[in-house]
C-alpha cells in the first residue's frame, strides 16, 4: 500500500471522438487501471480538480440546443458525473490551484466563470475576438491569462473578475499582447525569482517568455516549425517545444544575462526524436516527460538520457489532454465511510441567478489528499492600495445579507485575501526593472549541456 500511494497514474482523452472516453494508465507497468467511456474534450479541456475530480468540457456532447457541457468525475466512488450544460460549448477550461473557480472559454471569444463549491455563475464577458484556445491562473491565483486563435493573449485581475458590483459590464483589462503572428498553442506559468513568468507557444513557431504583470516580452525563442505544445520541467529551467514535425526541442530558461530577447533554437536546445505525426500535448510526471502524438503513441521520456522509457499505443485516434495524478486518488472510499473535511462540487449553473438560490445536486469527497501549493508573497501594498482593498472588502461583506451567503462569502473572502496578494505584487512589480531581476535558477540544464561549465551550483 505504502508503494502505491507514492505512485503516479496519466489520465488521457481526445478531443475527436466521444468512444475514445478518459483513460488512466499506470505509467510503471503500462496497466489501464480505469476507463471513463463517452467523453471528448477540446484541447486543454482537461484538468484534475484538488486531485480528487476529474473535469472535462465536452467537445462533442449535446446537452441543450447551440449549447455545451462541462461533466465533472469523482476519482475514488464510482458514480454517474455531474453534468453541467453551458450556455455555448466551452473548449479550454482551467482552476485556480485551490480548486474555488473553474474557467472556461468558448469558441465566441467569451469567458465564463463559477465557483466550484456553490456551482455559482459569477460572470461571463467577451474576452477576445475569435476563439479561445487556451488559458490558465497564475500560481497565487490572482491573475487570468487567456490566449486566442488570432495569436491575442490577455491577462487579467481576478479582483477585478470577482467585482460584484460591476459583473454586468466588461471587467478591466491588465494588459495584453499581439506578438504573436498565429493562434496560441499553450500557456505555463512559473516564478524566476522575485519575478512571476509566462511562456506563450503559438502556431507561428515560436514561444515567448513574458514578465506576467507588467506584459513586457523578455524573450523570443523561434523553431523551424509550429509549436503544438509546450511543459516546464519541474524545477522549471528547462522548456520542452513539441512541433507539428513530431520532434521535441528543450530549451534553457536562463534570465540571469538576457542581451537579445530574440534567441534562435540552434544554439540552446536539444532534440527528443520518438514521434513520426504533430505532438499534441506535452506533461511531467516527477522528472520524466510525457509526449502524445498524432500517431496514436504517447511515450514516457528519460530526459536526461534522451532516451523513451515506454511507448504506450492508443489505437483508437490521438490523445490532446494528459493530466498526472496520485494513483491514491482511485483508492474507494465506501458510501457508509465518514470522512472530515469533505470537499464540496456542484452543479454549474447555466445562467446567473439570485445569490441564494441553489442547484440542489452536489458531490462531496475528501479533500485531505489534496495538495494546495500556496505562492508566498514577497511584497509589500502601498497605503492607497491597501485602502482600496480595504474598502472592495467591506462593501463586498456588507452586501452578504443572505443566510445562504455566509459558507460562500467566507470561502471568498479567503480567495479575495489571495487576490489582493496578487495586486500588491502587480504594483510593486511595476516599479521592479529587468535588470534588478535575481538569478535564482540553479544549473540543472548542465547535465543537458556538458560543454557548458556554469558549475558554481551543483545539485
């Protein structure tokens, strides 16, 4: 038992057919250790919620007419999901870390958000011009990055998102970018020291390092083909680029001495040659890639060795959503099994309604397995802007009159908290030039690159 629950598990579907459904393998013995049949999400339209859910917006379902549906899974108590229909299909989805707000966008270009644990429609507004392609939260949660067909990316506050008072108008923008010539594959997000960083990938062949509050590009990495797919190793100074050639380009993140934003492939990347068709999605699994493709393969990598580890085929049509998991998450819980701290999911409302009205259906399951990694705050808000978030939080609390509200408005009160974290940092970060950046990478990348002698701090 002791073995199985440090093991990891890959949940996979496909965004073509809805008979392929989520499939989870064993990644150490290749076995299916669960199958989840009539299911097919969009790109991106796969995540897994607290380790306990599995969510996926449904490409090819037909819940209501012109509309969509987003069904959510318990991993562990084997049951019908909850089946949520939207007011338009919904292709890319994502959560905060903490599991509190889901947000989906649709091929219109609009937006929608709810919170998890109410099922509550919070808003929607028109986010972009075309589709939405791909979007996800910064690691503290306080800020939304969406990225478009037309090669848009736009980022923004989720205090301005959670405004109630405003939620039936346009929320502020933060900033956005058109650099980008093509739609946008793939959107992560990491930290480099004081710094919080983004990296876009786009059909144009190239992946773009962005600072995430202020939007200023910082650098411009450019391959011979389109990029697919883009992962971050885990200690996050190496990139992994998955062309539509089927090969995949690993790239160092190193921002200590940027002279030339603009920085070709050739000269620091090496090349993972395993697939023959496009990659579609890229992910870890502790230290080891995992690589699917348009030839019915994913492939388990040994990084350091360049080598594949295991290749599993998936004969039924290509994989575009991987999604790691603890295997201890499909251990059962029994329906006579009392378990604290219950985790609570709900049905996702299709229209906004009156704040104290409720769905009726929800899911409860353990959130003691759940690993909620929290972002420190290294900044400190000026007097003016902890005013404003002073007042924001006492008019927010003052329109709370309903008993039904209470549960919620505390939940939201801890995420708003996170919120104004967020903020604080965007106004810091705007006083913080480049050059002022810390170099706090390590060099791991020189197992990658022998030749390279940046040895100072070995692992």
């Amino acid at each position: 038992m002791g073995e199985k629950m440090k093991k990891e598990a890959l949940v996979v579907c496909s965004d073509k057919s809805t008979g392929i459904g989520i499939t989870v393998w064993d990644l150490e013995t290749g076995e299916q250790l669960l199958h989840i049949p009539t299911c097919a999400a969009a790109p991106h339209g796969l995540f897994c919620l607290r380790n306990q859910f599995i969510v996926a917006s449904q490409s090819n379902r037909h819940g209501s007419l012109g509309g969509g549906s987003i069904f959510i899974w318990p991993l562990n108590k084997p049951q019908s999901p909850l089946r949520s229909y939207t007011m338009e299909a919904i292709g890319p989805i994502s959560c905060t870390k903490d599991g509190i707000y889901i947000a989906g966008g649709a091929p219109s270009g609009n937006v929608y958000l709810w919170e998890v644990t109410s099922g509550r429609f919070l808003r929607t507004w028109h986010a972009h011009h075309k589709s939405l392609k791909c979007m996800v939260f910064s690691d503290d949660d306080s800020l939304l990055i969406c990225g478009c067909t037309d090669g848009i990316i736009c980022v923004w506050s989720m205090i301005s998102l959670l405004d109630e008072e405003h939620s039936g108008s346009s929320p502020s923008l933060l900033h956005y970018s058109s650099e980008h010539r093509s739609s946008i594959t793939g959107l992560v997000t990491m930290s480099a020291g004081a710094s919080s960083i983004f990296v876009s990938s786009s059909l144009d062949g190239s992946c773009k390092v962005w600072e995430l509050v202020s939007g200023r590009l910082l650098r411009t990495l450019v391959y011979p083909t389109s990029v697919a797919a883009i992962a971050l190793h885990p200690l996050e100074q190496l990139l992994f680029s998955g062309n539509v050639n089927g090969k995949i380009f690993a790239n160092v993140l190193d921002f200590g001495a940027v002279e030339d934003p603009f920085v070709t492939t050739e000269d620091h990347a090496f090349v993972l040659k395993g697939h023959n068709e496009s990659i579609t999605a890229l992910t870890f699994s502790g230290f080891h890639l995992i690589s699917a493709s348009e030839d019915f393969t994913f492939c388990l990598w040994d990084i350091l060795n360049r080598v594949v580890l295991r290749r599993f085929n998936n004969r039924k049509g290509a994989l575009t959503n991987m999604v790691v998991i603890n295997q201890s998450s499909l251990l059962p819980i029994s329906n006579h099994q009392r378990v604290p701290n219950q985790f609570q999911v709900s049905l996702l409302q299709k229209y906004p309604q009156p704040s104290n009205s409720g769905t009726g259906i929800t899911m409860f399951l353990s959130s003691s397995a759940c690993h909620n990694k929290q972002t420190p705050s290294y900044f400190h808000g000026n007097n003016l802007l902890d005013h404003l978030i002073s007042e924001s939080r006492r008019n927010t609390c003052n329109a709370a009159n309903e008993t039904g509200e209470k549960h919620r408005r505390s939940t939201m009160g801890d995420k708003h908290d996170k919120a104004c974290n967020g903020y604080k940092q965007a106004f810091a970060m705007s006083f913080v030039g480049y050059d002022a950046m810390p170099v706090a990478m390590q060099p791991l990348w020189a197992r990658f690159f022998p030749k390279e002698k940046k040895t100072e701090n070995p692992l």
